[in-house]
C-alpha cells in the first residue's frame, strides 16, 4: 500500500511534469463540456492543391519561426518549420509539420536529432509547431479564456541538448495535422517524411545520408518506437544510426490498469478518446460499456492538452463510469482489435535501440516494456534496455516511476545517442540487458548532465547562441 507521503509526493511530481516542470502565467481550470475548439487560424497549416499527389516527405510549405523555451525564453538558434506530404495509418495521404532547429553561424554536414514531444494530446494547438513558436502556454479556446500548457518544457531542454553538440534538431507533430494519439504506424511515417523533408530542405544543409538519431519519453517514445518498426520497409534510405526512448507505453491494456487511481489517470479517458478520434465506429461499441457521464469525460479530453487533462483528472478511477468489469470491455473484439492493432507490431528496427524503464513505472508497466524488448531482440535488433528499481526503501514506487524515470532516464538515454552519432562509430551486437538502481549515476550520465542539460539550460536562460 503506497504511503500517504509518497501518494503525496507522487501526485506533486505529477503535476510538475504535466505543466513543463516551469512556473508561467495563466491557470488550469477543470474541463467543462464543449465543442472542440478550432486552432487559431493560421494560413500555414492550409494544404495547397495538388499536395496529395507529391511523394512522401515532399515539403509543401516552409516558413522561418522564432523558437521560444521555457515557456517564454527565445532561443538563440536559426529555426523554420515544415509542412510535408506523409502518409496516414490506412495508407492515405496526410500531411504534418516539423520544427527544424540549428545552431546559428555557418551552415555544414551534422548529424539530424529527431525528438519526438509526448504531445498525448489529440488537439492540433497542442502540437509542438505550436507550442514552439507561442511558447509552451498557449489558449485552447479564446484569447479571453484560460490556457493551457501543450509543451512541457523539459521536452524542449532535451531536444536542445542536441542542440548544443551542434546537431539539427528536428522536432515533428507525428500525430499529424490532426494531431493523432496512439495511432498505429501513423507517427512512425510522419517522423521518417518529417527527416526526409528536412533532408531536402536546402537551408539546413543535409543531405540523404545524413546520421539519424531518434529519441522521445512516453508518448514520444510510442511514436519513436513505430518510427524504428517502419524505416525498414517504408523508408529505407533514413540512415538511422540509432533511436533512445523511454515509456513507450505499447501494451495499451496493461497501461490502462496499471495508470488507474494514480495521478496520471487522466491518461485513461484520453486514451479512450484518442482510439475513438481513430475509429468513430467504436463509438456505439463503447456506449454498450461505458456511462453516460464516462463518455462526456472521455468526449472533454478532445478539448485539452495534456496538462489540463491530468490535472483535471489527477486519481481518476474508471471503475464507476464502467457497466461491466474492465476485463469484458476489453474482451469485446472490435475494442480488442484496437487495441491489439496499437500493441507490440512484432517487427524487427534494424537501427540499435536503447530502451529505459522504471520497474515500478504506472504508466507503461515493466512487464510491457519487457515484451517490446523480447520482440526487437528475437528479431535480431540490437538493444540496450535499461530497467531502473530503486532498493526497497524508502519510496521505490516513487523512484522509478514515470515522471521521475523521464528525468533520471534522460542523461544517460542522451550519452547513448552521443556515442551513435560521433563519426565512425561501431555497430552494437546483440541484447545488453541490465536491472539497475539509476542509469542517471552511469559516469557517461554525469558527464552529459553538466553540459548538456544543466549548462545548456543556463545558456539559453541568458539568450547565448547553442551549439
């Protein structure tokens, strides 16, 4: 039984995550029922004639933006965005936006970053191309009304430590124009069209060849993962060098269980909501099991990013919005097939893969994790999982679990990359499997925090020039 302490501290680091771990204006308020409310109206997300005919990754549009951190800091970096032809999960054409981030001064060959945000959102407002340019707060309805936080700013600090080693930084939508969440294969094809079209985008200074690395926490590592699952077939020329992430949430089922009560159980009615935004036909399917009320809750989560749908939800329990046990719900085979469908592909990445998870993680559970790594290794990836369990005291629930890992995670996730990115770097062999206290304490960890992430945010504070 977690202790009145840890449910305490637990549900404080919750809300420091879900917010950007920053302090900005504005406030949260409790969602009530509405429409979903329209983006603010912005010619650049128009899709020109003709678009569904261009390849995959062909740039239709491009602009030069300013890119602010840490909810309202500019950052001292050339920026533009993107919007490209991808391909949606039937195989359709769609369309999406990247955020290309170098460092100023002269343009050369460098490695390409593709950091994916956990958006876990289904709003277009709440997509990164947004966020990124009106800073991490932003208003999901009106200019009069309350905002929201669609970015949390720890997402930006990562991504700007690549940044820093004088890598482009590429920061895509991967739900879409849309803006999907938990759709399968989908994010993977906007990722890959989203390096093409950065690729081909002559003022960054790339080139096909380029080294690739991928990197996102939870919701960006569920777009990360498919990422790696499709380069093979669906774009083979992306020379991924490597992908890191963490959470990546691919046992949709066993997240719902183990997220329930805790306060990242917003997440369930979203996840219900996202499916549904997928699938409409769901919809009769679902009023067979869920209340009237559960799917007004589910229906509002449309409405929100993500901050604003934890907070308003924090310890959220399914149960009493249920007319059956969760378990028949999830037995009923059209609600299992789409379920099933955003599981574990069984496809093999051929890029290396490094994997970090807390064992006491409530938002994607060990033992998914566990699953996703078995598979990539029977199939021969080459993968470095990293299964982080505090000793049994005081608080193991809240060590390693899922706010905390995305912090501790990070450095050594980071160093990883560093080392599959530096030139003439060798090829990993086989399934590194290690149960560790911290991967945060690893030397190489260390050795990133300072300059990476501690002085790189220190730099950007004071408006200095990355990388």
């Amino acid at each position: 039984m977690r202790s009145a302490m840890s449910k305490w501290m637990t549900a404080g680091l919750a809300a420091l995550v879900a917010i950007g771990m920053a302090v900005g204006p504005g406030v949260i308020e409790a969602p009530t029922a509405s429409a979903e409310p329209a983006p603010p109206r912005d010619a650049f997300y128009d899709l020109p004639g003709g678009w569904a005919s261009t390849a995959p990754g062909a740039i239709l549009k491009s602009r030069p933006v300013n890119i602010r951190a840490a909810q309202l800091l500019p950052l001292n970096v050339r920026a533009w965005q993107l919007l490209y032809r991808s391909t949606a999960a039937d195989g359709s054409p769609y369309a999406a936006v990247t955020t290309v981030m170098i460092p100023k001064g002269t343009v050369k060959p460098r490695p390409l970053l593709s950091y994916q945000a956990a958006t876990d959102s289904v709003l277009r407002i709440c997509n990164p191309s947004y966020a990124l340019v009106t800073g991490s707060i932003v208003n999901t309805a009106d200019p009069a009304g309350p905002v929201t936080f669609a970015l949390p700013a720890a997402e930006i600090a990562f991504a700007a430590a690549g940044l820093q080693q004088g890598w482009a930084v590429a920061m895509p939508d991967h739900g879409g124009v849309d803006n999907r969440f938990l759709t399968p294969r989908q994010p993977g094809f906007a990722v890959l069209d989203g390096i093409r079209a950065v690729q081909h985008f002559q003022p960054v200074g790339l080139n096909s060849r380029v080294p690739v690395g991928l990197w996102g926490y939870s919701g960006g590592a569920i777009a990360s993962s498919w990422t790696v699952e499709e380069q093979p077939t669906y774009a083979p020329e992306v020379n991924i060098q490597g992908a890191a992430f963490g959470a990546a949430e691919r046992d949709l089922a066993g997240s719902l269980r183990a997220v329930n009560r805790t306060p990242l159980a917003g997440l369930v009615p979203l996840a219900f909501g996202a499916v549904l935004k997928d699938q409409p036909e769901l919809d009769p399917v679902l009023a067979k099991y869920v209340t009237p009320q559960g799917r007004r809750i589910i229906a509002e989560t449309r409405n929100h990013c993500l901050a604003q749908n934890v907070l308003s939800n924090l310890e959220f329990d399914y149960r009493p919005y249920l007319t059956k046990p969760l378990d028949v719900v999830l037995a009923d085979p059209q609600v299992k097939a789409a379920f099933d469908s955003r599981g574990i592909s069984g496809r093999h990445p051929t890029a290396p893969v490094y994997v970090y998870n807390g064992v006491t993680e409530e938002v994607s559970p060990i033992a998914g994790e566990d699953k996703l790594v078995q598979s990539y290794c029977s199939g021969g990836t080459p993968v470095t999982y990293r299964r982080e369990q505090i000793p049994p005291r005081p608080v193991p629930e809240l060590m390693t679990t899922h706010g905390v890992v995305a912090i501790t995670g990070a450095p050594n996730a980071f160093a990883w990359l560093k080392t599959r990115l530096a030139p003439g770097a060798s090829r990993p062999k086989g399934c590194d499997i290690q149960t560790v206290p911290t991967s945060l304490l690893t030397p190489q960890a260390l050795a990133t925090l300072g300059p990476s992430f501690i002085g790189n945010t220190l730099l950007a504070a004071i408006g200095q020039p990355l990388g």
